[in-house]
C-alpha cells in the first residue's frame, strides 16, 4: 500500500498533500508514477547539443577571447580556496576522524563560500537564482537534490559547504581534494565489501547528532541524465528515515552545454562549451521539509518514491523507472540487432556480386603491397565492375568514411576465418546464419541489469 506523501512546511505543520490534490499554482499531482514502459520516448541518458549557425560562430570568437580567460581564473580561484581547506585539514587526524568541525574551524566557511561563489562566477553563473529557504540541519539532516544532470550540480554544495557522499579516490585529487575533505564527506570505497553498509551507517549517525554534522547532500538519482524526468531514486538517502529537504535544480540556457550523460558530449567537451557561453542561468528551488510517516520509516522505497513524486510535480517533468543499467543492455540488445542485419546485408551483396568464395583477392592484395584503396581500385582487386553492388558493400567496410579501406582488413572481414564461419563464427560473409543464431539466442535476464548481450 502506497502511503499518502507527507510534504510539510518547516513548522512541521501544514496540510498533508496527497495524490491528484492541486497544488498552489493549480497543477494536479501526478496519481501515478509514470513507468519505462509508460515513457517510451524518454531517454535520460542521452544528450544532443543542438547548434544554430549563430551559436557556432559565438562558439568559436569565446573559444580564442573569453574561454581561455575564464579557465586561467577559474583555476586562480581553486587555488586561492585550496590554502583555506589546508589548514582545516590539519585539524583532521585519526583520533577526532569521526567527530564534526569545531565552531572556530567552521568559520572557514566563509572565506571558501565567498571564493567557491567567485569560481561559478568567472565560469558564467552570475546570478544564482535561489527559491525557498534552506532547513537546518535540525530540521532536515539530509537534503536529496535531482535532477543530477551535470558536474556543475555542485554549486549548491559549495553554497552551504554541505556535505556529500564521494568515492574515496576523490580525496587523493591534487588540490580538489583537499577541497573535498573539507566539506567532511562520507567516503565510499570500491575496494570495500563493505562499503555500502557502513556509508549507511554513517548517514544514520550523523542524522542523529541534532545539528552537530552539516547537512548531508545528496543526489538519489544515483547517475547524471538529461532532465527529461527523474528515474527511480536509490534508497540510500532515505533508510535513515529522517525528514528530508528536497532541492530541484533548473539550468535555463536555450543552448543546454550542461548536461553530462552516458551518452553525448564528454567532461572536457562540457567544461569548453559552458565556458564559452556568455551567461549560465541556473535556478534552485528549496521545497519544504518531507516528513515521512512511520510505514515510509519502515520503507526506504515508498519514501524515496514519494519524495521523488513531490520533485517531480515542481520540475513538471514525468518519472520513469528506466535504470542505466536497463539502457546499456536495450543498447546493446539493439546494436547486436543492428550488426545482425548489416551481417545479412553484406552476406547478400557478396551472392549478388558472386562473390561467395576469396578466389586470390588476398594474394591480390598482397602483391600489391595492401595499399588504401578506392572504391574503383577495391573493385579492380576484386575483379568486378563498379556497380551499386559494390559501392555498398565499399560503403559497409568503409567504416571511417573517407573514401578508403584497408584491403586487408576488408578481406578479413569479407572472408576471414573460414574455418570457423563454418560452425558459426568469424567473418562477415559465410558465418551468416552463426551470427543470426548467436543474436538470438542471447538473453538478457531482468534478475540482472548488469547482464549484457
């Protein structure tokens, strides 16, 4: 049984808001999380910069003017902050490892928001437009940020210098980690079985303190999608059972250069292009408290799936329970679908062009030395006109798509491994039927996300 979502002011008091109830600007609350199978078009993990040719020239005039001035003082701004996170550093030792900042080290907060506000500030983010009031720490212990979209996501951690949960690798970074300690994050080892355990147990201790600990932030997303709707939230943040801040976060450019996904522009790609917009807007929106009722203390998942369904409504975006994991392997489901049917492709143009058997184009090839050839030079080793034929099978192998292949390489694929193709293996041209009984008979097992064809 689904419990009726608690979303309460910071009082604690208020009315409870539930499903299909309008909220104050009128706009229902979705009765239902909309399921993967209910947003067919969604691909959060998926990012396509779209470019006018205005943007392109602005591209290029920031890249040789503003872009190289921004990173130089961006990287100035780190270093002005990393002798501040230093000195708090060097109050850390093993014995004290588990207790809180003193007040007077805590007053280092200061400088470093001012700085961390001055490094977002070269990088574009003027103006930093912020909605509602952050709870203390006695109100809300954890704060449970989304959509996780972009490395930039950290500007809100850097305003409140909270707390985050980062992999102990981070801490070992050249500078960047001394600023990561600072914020006296919960560390979570790869190397630890029991790693996830224990980063549980620590959230939950630190909850319990009243205040003593910064709040901890953190993203329950779990990985970084395009905003078009908020997966399934992991249910870390919320085993403690502990009222919750949630915080939703708006980027606003036309030209959305933010955005880090599995698939689309890379970390460096991201950092060039934002820096070379003229002005970044960002928006964060802090929503009142969430107190869970006892059957979500009880229920890690319906909390989480209830506060998710309360940012949802803010952002006006749909849920949707597709996973990462789920996406890798339906992408890659579908390019041993897509390889199948090139494999038939190919397997018919070479019957077409009768050319089923190698008959010396290997010891053609050879004596000639292997050079890059054309697609008039391919159809000369191969002993055949150049007819529409040809130039798509010239086009299949021509993976690069500069007008050459490596004759080698092609006669490998073409023809390779003839022994094996026999029983189903190798190359592109007889192990046809393998290859089709192969992608069939590859399963992919729901008990098992990480499970790849």
């Amino acid at each position: 049984m689904e419990a009726t979502p608690r979303h309460r002011g910071r009082d604690g008091v208020g009315p409870t808001v539930g499903p299909g109830a309008p909220t104050e600007d009128g706009a229902p609350i979705p009765a239902e999380p909309l399921s993967e199978s209910r947003c067919p078009d969604l691909h959060p993990f998926e990012h396509v910069i779209q470019y006018s040719r205005a943007d392109k020239l602005r591209i290029g005039l920031m890249s040789v003017t503003l872009f190289p001035i921004r990173l130089l003082l961006a990287a100035f701004m780190m270093l002005l902050a990393w002798p501040f996170a230093f000195m708090a550093s060097l109050w850390r030792t093993k014995a004290n490892a588990d207790q809180p900042f003193p007040w007077w080290l805590k007053l280092l907060d200061i400088p470093l928001i001012s700085i961390m506000r001055g490094l977002w500030f070269v990088g574009g983010f003027h103006w930093v437009k912020v909605k509602g009031r952050p709870a203390s720490t006695e109100e809300a212990p954890i704060v449970a940020v989304a959509p996780h979209s972009s490395y930039f996501d950290a500007i809100p951690v850097t305003m409140g210098m909270s707390s985050i949960v980062a992999k102990s690798e981070s801490q070992e970074v050249p500078i960047w980690g001394t600023l990561i300690k600072y914020v006296q994050p919960v560390f979570v080892s790869r190397d630890d079985p029991n790693s996830r355990r224990n980063t549980v147990e620590e959230i939950k201790r630190r909850a319990a303190t009243k205040g003593k600990w910064p709040p901890i932030m953190i993203f329950p997303e779990g990985t970084c999608t395009n905003r078009t709707c908020l997966i399934k939230f992991k249910p870390g943040a919320f085993i403690p059972g502990v009222p919750i801040q949630p915080v939703v976060l708006r980027y606003g450019n036309k030209m959305d250069t933010i955005t880090w996904t599995w698939h689309g522009p890379t970390a460096l790609q991201i950092l060039w292009l934002t820096l070379c917009q003229p002005h970044n807007r960002i928006e964060i929106e802090f929503l009142p408290v969430y107190y869970p009722s006892d059957e979500e203390k009880r229920d890690p998942t319906l909390f989480g799936s209830n506060v998710r369904r309360i940012m949802a409504r803010a952002l006006r975006v749909p849920l949707s329970d597709v996973t990462l994991e789920s996406y890798l392997a339906q992408r890659d489901r579908r390019e041993a679908s897509q390889d199948t049917a090139a494999t038939a492709d190919v397997g018919a143009l070479l019957r077409s062009l009768r050319l089923a058997a190698e008959n010396g184009v290997e010891r053609r090839v050879r004596a000639a030395g292997a050079p890059p050839a054309s697609v008039e030079e391919f159809a000369r080793f191969l002993e055949r006109p150049v007819t529409e034929a040809l130039r798509q099978l010239f086009s299949t192998l021509d993976a690069d798509g500069d007008g050459k292949v490596d004759l080698l390489q092609a006669v490998d694929r073409l023809w390779g491994h003839r022994d094996s193709m026999e029983t189903g293996g190798g190359g592109l041209g007889d192990g046809v039927t393998g290859v089709s009984t192969a992608a069939a008979c590859a399963d992919f097992s729901p008990s098992d996300d990480k499970k790849s064809v």
